[in-house]
C-alpha cells in the first residue's frame, strides 16, 4: 500500500541495474580438475586447488572462456581478446585463499546490449556493461548444529560469469523480462542449466529512484542473492516504495548492502556498501593473461545456433503461426530440437506444431515433465501424427489410448493394430450403426429433418459411440447427412 500512495502522488522513477551470476556447466571448475556438479556429498568435490593450500596453483579451464565468449557474442558484445584475472581481496570462512580470483580492469565482454519485449509489445533495449570470469565461493551452512557453522567448500571454485547491465531498467517487469531472456540463451546456448532453485543463476539488484525528469543518479541499495524472478519483481517493487517513503519523510538514502525476506516481501540491511578500493585489487600472479586469437573467436561465432527471435522469426515466416506459439517453441530449446527431429519424419509438419504446442504440452505440464522425459520419441509422434491425418486413427483414440502405450521400442502402427484402434473403413458396417442410432432416436431424427439441425452432433457422437472411435468422423457426418436426405 505504501508504494501505491508514493508513486501516485510524487512522481519517482524506479532506476536499476542487475548483476546476474551465471554458473557455467563445465564437468570441471574454473583453475582446477575437481567435478563441478550439483549434489555432491560435502566437500567431496574438493583439492588442494580448493582447500587453497600451499603451492597449490590455478590452471585455467579452457571451456570456460569458449562459454563466456558463447553468451557475450549472444548479447551482442565485444569480446576482449586480451584479458586478465584479478585477485578481489576479502574474508569470509567459505573463501579459503582469503581473496576471490575475478576480472575487474579487463573483462572478457563489454559494451553490450539485449532488446527485451515487454508484455504490452513494447521493446525496451537494456545495455550490458560487461560480462566477467570469476570463482564461486564455498557454502556457509549455519543451521547445522546449535553451536558451530559448518562449511561445503564443493562449490568453491566453480565456474561463473557475472553479467552486469547499464542502470537502464526502470520497472520490475523490464528486470524480469531481462532476467527471463538471459537464462533462456544461457540454457539455449549450453552455457548453463539457468536453474535458479539450484543457485545456477543468481542475481543481485542495484536500486535507486529519483525524480522523473532528473538525470542525475541517486543513492543505490544492493539487494543480494534473489533466486527466482519473482523475487526480483517483488524486492524490487518493495524497495522502490521503502526509498521514496524515506525521501518523502525528510530522510536519505544510505549506500547498502540488503537482505530479501522471501516470505514478508521485505528488504533489511546487512551491511554498508563496500566500495572498489575495500576489496585491493591486483592483477592475480599465478595466471597468465589470455589471448584470444582471430581464429578461435571465429571458430566460437560461427558454432553459435540461431537465437530464439531468429527461430521464432523463421517459424512465422514458415508456418505462419503467431508470435506467442513461435516463441513458446523457441525459447524451449528441448523441445525445439525435439521439432526438429520429428519434423523430417512427419508428413505436415504445421500438424506436428499444433500437437506439440496443443496436446503434448498439455500432457508434459499435467505430468509435470519436460519433452526429455516424454515416453515417446521424436519418430514415434510423428508416426502416430502421420496416422490420424491420414484418418486411419482418430485423434481421441491416438491421445487416450496409443500415446499412453508407445515406449522406447514400441512400433506405433504395430501396436495401434493390436489395440484395434485403426479407422474401419467399411461403409456398410458404419451403415447399420446409423440405423442403430436413427432407431434410438426417432423423435430426433424428424426434429431434424423439421429443420432443427443442431441434433446432428448427437448423431455423430452415437455412431463414433458404437465404432469406439474407428470411424472417420468427417465421413460419419456426410454419410448421416446424405442418409438424413
């Protein structure tokens, strides 16, 4: 209620930047060979690289910079072909080395941008100031045990990039469209699982307001480690109204780090703001600078698939679909490779994006999986799809009956002929079924031909009754018709 009255009676923008940690899916970490997959026992993932002993030096992990490049090319950067790593001085018990190997002078990407579209169609073009490497720190778990905090150190050193945009967002629903849009390419582009519930994305929110029509910035407010993008729009939202009630009761803003209650829809503080200097950067001696050659950098840009707008772009052209099922098939990369797969198997390939978009989607949704999981193979779907639009099986029994019955080995037209489901084409059997009915219904059948022909429905769905769906409904319809006559 605050915000509503504030934002309603002075006239305060919202002016923001985010900070968005995106951890990579490299099988090792970032300056060491240890895993660095999720849901490990604690500290199983770890070396004298990790556990920062000494003599213990970093090697650069190659795959890493190939991902940075991948997702900075995709967000229409420059990519630095000459940069370096940085040691970010400070302790906490989760950081063994007591410093964080980071870029800070010289970032891998810069000078970037992502148009993002807004729910009312409206585009908004939001500017990337840079994208850098850094390592992740351990875990600090502190509800373990009543006296003593423990620490997981398996996350240490694993992989990260941190994308950090202009102060160019002016609403919550820009960030979350932003948020939205990058861990879709970071998932398209196999630079990570985007799994925010996990911690794969992370992101931090700078916010300040000021007055419209002002340019210069006011004070900004960090909010730290907002794990899902409805937490960004509501902290966001919140902190907007905490600050112009501030301003609005005579105070100030003071530069801080804040803490998001999840549960209350709240920021509180966690500390002061710490500045550049606190952290006493220096270039790191133990890692050499990386070169990025003219050949690498092509060899990276020419492996970049097409963008989700470009395939979106290509599938209306194409199909003529609308923009909504196009970026639905798009932006789920799974299932678009799925689509493709099928596609070069499937008759009509505008019939396979309505069962993908239509019922498949319903079925993963009602299962609550993603097309990976779906019992049925890319062939297989466009088998059973060629069946129905060449009318030997109908669609209800294709979806209640065969669908549920095809796993990995299952021959479709094989099993639909075991379960009896093909179409009877015998037009004297379907005959005595519209006797059957006509019989049943008398009263109705001289309604209709009274000129009420709203009945006809009926008559279909009793003789696709009594055929159990082996019928063709279309020529059901036409032979009631003409009989009826």
């Amino acid at each position: 209620m605050t915000t509503k009255i504030a934002t309603e009676t002075v006239p305060y923008e919202l002016v923001s930047g985010l900070e968005i940690h995106v951890q990579l899916n490299t099988k090792s970490k970032i300056f060491s060979s240890d895993s660095a997959t999720f849901g490990a026992q604690p500290n199983e993932n770890i070396s004298a690289v990790s556990l920062a002993l000494p003599g213990a030096l970093p090697k650069l992990n190659k795959e890493v910079v190939a991902k940075a490049i991948r997702i900075g090319l995709a967000l229409n950067c420059e990519i630095n072909q000459y940069n370096f790593f940085d040691r970010k001085n400070y302790f906490y018990a989760d950081l063994p080395k007591g410093y964080q190997i980071t870029q800070d002078n010289s970032p891998i990407c810069k000078n970037g941008y992502l148009t993002v579209t807004l729910a009312n169609g409206d585009e908004k073009r939001i500017g990337i100031n840079r994208i850098h490497l850094e390592e992740d720190a351990g875990k600090s778990l502190h509800d373990q045990d009543s006296k003593y905090s423990y620490v997981d150190l398996n996350r240490a050193g694993v992989p990260l990039i941190e994308i950090v945009t202009e102060p160019d967002i002016r609403t919550a629903e820009e960030a979350s469209a932003l948020l939205t849009e990058i861990r879709q390419l970071v998932r398209h582009l196999n630079v990570s699982d985007g799994n925010m519930e996990e911690g794969s994305l992370r992101c931090d929110a700078n916010i300040s307001i000021r007055k419209i029509g002002e340019t210069a910035f006011g004070t900004r407010c960090e909010v730290k480690n907002l794990n899902s993008i409805r937490n960004v729009r509501r902290a966001m939202e919140f902190e907007f109204g905490r600050q112009i009630e501030v301003i609005e009761n005579g105070g100030s803003i003071i530069q801080s780090t804040l803490n998001f209650d999840a549960d209350k829809g709240t920021t509180s503080p966690m500390r002061t703001k710490e500045e550049a200097n606190d952290y006493r950067y220096f270039p790191d001696p133990d890692l050499q600078p990386i070169s990025i050659s003219d050949e690498w950098l092509a060899e990276i840009k020419s492996a970049i698939p097409a963008l989700p707008k470009e395939i979106a772009k290509q599938l209306i052209a194409e199909f003529g679909i609308n923009t909504s099922e196009a970026n639905m098939l798009a932006e789920d990369i799974d299932l678009y490779q799925y689509f493709n797969e099928a596609k070069t198997t499937v008759n009509n390939q505008k019939s396979l994006i309505n069962w993908l978009l239509g019922a498949i989607r319903g079925l993963l949704n009602e299962q609550n999986i993603g097309i990976k999981e779906f019992s049925a193979s890319p062939k297989q779907l466009a088998t059973l799809i060629n069946l129905v639009d060449d009318k030997k099986i109908s669609q209800q029994n294709a979806l209640q009956q065969l669908l549920p019955a095809i796993s990995a080995n299952t021959d479709v037209l094989a099993k639909a002929n075991e379960l009896n489901l093909l179409i009877v084409e015998n037009a004297d059997e379907i005959s005595s079924y519209i006797e059957e009915v006509f019989a049943k219904y008398e009263s109705q059948v001289q309604a209709y031909k009274n000129g009420k022909k709203g009945v006809l429905g009926l008559f279909v769905g009793e003789v696709m009754k009594l055929a159990k769906g082996k019928a063709d409904a279309k020529k059901v319809n036409e032979l009631i018709i003409e009989r009826l006559k």
